[in-house]
C-alpha cells in the first residue's frame, strides 16, 4: 500500500481485496488496530460476520493522550534493542521487562510466540505511521443496530493496559448488536495469553 496510512485508507484496502477476490460476506477478526478495522468494514456493510480482539478507536481524550506518551516510548526502547530481542525474549525477566504493557503474564509466554510479533513491530516501516493514524485520527464510528452485515462479537482483555477494559462499554454503545466477550486474567492480546479461548471465539462465532 502507498500513500496516505490511515485507519480509514487501510481499511480501503481490505474492502477492496474483499470485493476484487469476490470474498462477498466473508467473515473477518482482527485485534488492536486490526480489531477496529473489522469493525470499521462491519459499520460499512463489507464482509459477514466480525469478531475484534481489544479494538482501538474508542479512547477517551484522556485516555488516548496517555496511550501514545507510554506506546511510543516502548516502541522506541524495541527498535534500540532490536538486535538484543532474540536474548531478551528467551528470559522471563526480558519478557516481563519488554512486554508488561501487552501481556498479563508476560514472563509465562514462550520467546517462540512473542518474537515474530515484536520484531515486526521493530521492523515495520509503518509502525509509526500507523501509530500516528491511532493517535491523531478520528475515534471509531458506531454501527445502529440492524445494519451490520453478520454477527459482531467484540472480545476485550480484563488486564488490557492498551485498550483500558472500561472503553469496551464504549464499543458496545457503539456496536449494540456486538456480543461483548471478556478474556480473565488477559492483557492486550488474547491470541498470547489466552490462545486456545481466543481461537474457539473466533470459530464459534465465524463459523
């Protein structure tokens, strides 16, 4: 993808994928930013049913202040150490110390499962761009009740340090057809602390 990066233009993207592929009604889930983008094709009527890990886009001002001033610091420390993360995510106190912000037990994961997502995170040239289209872009419209294309299912972490769990009633004012699910003992992803609920969501509700 070229030019502008946006919530709304990669969204564009995926919509377009969807109907160049003739992927009408698809079912689509996502998390954290990809959590809102589904969401965002569920308020434009693309694809079937949705399921959103953690979304963003439904800060409070305060909120969304305190997300950036602590995320992109934490980036900034994982791109320093870019070359130390392989040693560093092999040790408990590594994780613990790197990835207490995203996990509830960070020190419990395998280096295995977080590595590939925090190098991508080091690595991506769009990191900052994209944390800029969360942090300076408009907050996530609502879907009224009855227009969405499928079954909407929000999941939402009950330790989320990223997307606080008070903004999934947020979500849920938003998107009063979702079904909220709630992820205990869960940070910002589900798919790390909580992979085999995380998955049976999805299937049960895509399926």
């Amino acid at each position: 993808m070229t030019g502008e990066v946006s919530i709304a233009t990669l969204t564009d993207s995926v919509a377009n994928f969807i109907r160049e592929e003739g992927l009408d009604g698809v079912a689509t889930a996502g998390q954290s930013m990809g959590g809102r983008m589904v969401l965002e094709l569920a308020r434009r009527g693309v694809g079937g049913d949705t399921v959103a890990l953690d979304p963003g886009g439904f800060w409070s001002d305060r909120e969304l202040a305190v997300f950036g001033a602590t995320l992109r610091p934490s980036i900034a420390l994982v791109r320093a150490v870019r070359s130390r993360l392989p040693s560093l995510l092999a040790t408990p106190v590594g994780r613990t110390l790197l990835l207490a912000q995203l996990s509830a037990r960070p020190w419990a994961l395998s280096s295995e499962t977080v590595l590939p997502d925090v190098t991508g995170l080091a690595d991506s040239p769009s990191t900052g761009a994209a944390l800029d289209a969360l942090t300076k872009g408009p907050k996530q419209q609502g879907a009224p009740a009855g227009t969405a294309p499928g079954r909407v299912t929000i999941g939402w972490g009950r330790r989320d340090l990223v997307t606080v769990p008070r903004q999934a009633a947020r979500a849920a004012e938003l998107f009063p057809d979702a079904v909220l699910h709630w992820f205990e003992r869960c940070g910002h992803f589900p798919q790390w602390d909580t992979p085999h609920e995380a998955t049976r969501l999805i299937l049960d509700r895509t399926g």
